[in-house]
C-alpha cells in the first residue's frame, strides 16, 4: 500500500503543473549490476537514480553524484579529499562515473564520462527500434510487458510498467509506453532493476563544469582502450599534460566491453 501512494502521489505531481526547464518532480530509483570482468563474471552494484519532469531527464550514480556536487565548492585538495572519504564510507568505492542528460524537447542527448578528466559528448536522442512481445511478467506490483531491442551492439530485453504512463527508463533508454523497470542485455553483462520512486524537486543538471568537449567514437574508443590497455591511455594523458613519470607500468585488470560497443559506431 506505501508503494502504490507513493506512486499516486508522485504521478500527481506530475499531472498537476508543469515543472520549469531544470527542475525534476520526480525520481526513479535503480539497481544497476554489471561484469567488470567478463572472464571472472565479477560484477559491481551501484545504485542509479533517474531524475526527470515532462521535459528533461537526469540519470546518473547516486555516490557520484553527491561527489561532484560537493566538489564543484570544494576548497583545495585537502578538502576534496575529505570530500571523497566521507563518499567511501558511505557508499563505497564509487563504481559509475557518468551522466545521462535526455532533453526530450530538443530531441538531443549528453553524456558524461570520466577519462582521467570529465568528458563530454552529445548527440540526437537515439532511436530505439522496439519490438513489443505478449510476454509479460509482474515486477513489484505491476504488471510488465516485454518489449526486446538491439542498440550499440547488444541485444536488449526491457520490461515496462503500462501503469506508470512515463516515456522514459534507465540510461539511454526510453520509448515504450510505460516507465521501463528492468532492462537488460541478453548475455547479462549490464542489468537494471526497479527500486521505487519518489517526489523530487531538484534542478536537472549535470553538476561538473570543468569537462573536455569530445565525440561519442571517440570517448568509445579511449573508454574501450583504458580497460583493454590502460597503459597506453596513461601515456596518451602524460603527452597532453607534457610531462613524463617513472611509475610502473599500469597492469591489465579487467576484461569487458563498454555498454556500447565501440564496433557498433563503425556501421
């Protein structure tokens, strides 16, 4: 019963006026699980949360979220670092580092990716070319209907609630006639789960203004190089900073693909 007035009275919130450009009514919580290793099928959790109004919509990592915001007016290293701690005993290592900005009127996504330093590229909201099934399935107290994809060289499975009339999901995703409340790849390297959801009245926006301006092939391709050769992307960093170190050589530690692949820009 707490769920569903929950949800009664966040869809009123939505219903009864129309929020200004940046300012979320809503939120949508998310469990996001994905392999870091695919050799090993270790996995990390982060907990994802989607802010969004009529307009616009906000998905990032909650720890790192609350990071760069306390950052952005941090004072000195020393105080960043403080800042950095209190995130760790909180949260945890911080295990996604990105943002996914949809602006639904403008028809055009940003994203947000860390490379050593912030970068950023944008591109037109992507099209995703679903296809519905009859298939459905109850998550929490809803039921779901499955609808299936492929975007970025993965192949999707999605899983909408029709009784949450909101156009939009998870990372990149939107586009089904209801909230989407799981979705994953069909090899189950990157996983989403609904948690809940919740009134919020904070401003949509990315909370990093220090950031390299890039492409989508390009941020694949050094992403993909710093898992598969993270030496080569050190060095590539000391060349742009024109300095030269004498630290060990950085090891390979894990084995996995971007969500997207970087194949997939090459069609």
């Amino acid at each position: 019963m707490k769920s569903t007035l929950t949800i009664i009275l966040c869809l009123a919130c939505l219903l009864q006026s129309r929020a200004a450009d940046n300012k979320a009514n809503l939120e949508c919580i998310y469990r996001l699980t994905y392999q870091v290793d695919t050799l090993t099928k270790r996995s990390v959790n982060a907990m994802m949360v989607l802010r969004r109004n009529e307009n616009c919509s906000l998905f990032y990592s909650q720890a790192n979220f609350e990071k760069d915001s306390l950052q952005r007016d941090a004072n000195g290293i020393e105080e960043q670092k403080a800042i950095n701690d209190t995130i760790k005993a909180r949260y945890g290592k911080v295990t996604v580092s990105y943002y996914v900005l949809k602006d639904f009127e403008k028809k055009q996504l940003d994203f947000m990716g860390t490379l050593l330093n912030s970068n950023k590229y944008t591109e037109p909201l992507p099209v995703f070319n679903w296809q519905m099934s009859e298939d459905k399935k109850t998550i929490g107290e809803h039921q779901c209907q499955k609808a299936t994809c492929t975007f970025g060289g993965r192949a999707y499975e999605a899983w909408f609630a029709p009784d949450i009339p909101i156009n939009d999901g998870p990372w990149k995703f939107y586009g089904l006639p209801g909230l989407i409340l799981e979705v994953y790849d069909k090899q189950h390297h990157y996983e989403f789960q609904f948690l809940g959801m919740r009134p919020c009245a904070g401003k949509i926006e990315i909370p990093v203004v220090d950031y390299t301006k890039t492409t989508k092939k390009e941020y694949l391709r050094i992403k993909q190089m710093s898992i598969d050769d993270p030496e080569s992307v050190l060095q590539l960093w000391e060349a742009k900073l024109g300095i030269k170190t004498t630290r060990p050589r950085a090891p390979k530690l894990r084995s996995y693909a971007t969500m997207e692949r970087v194949e997939s820009m090459s069609k």
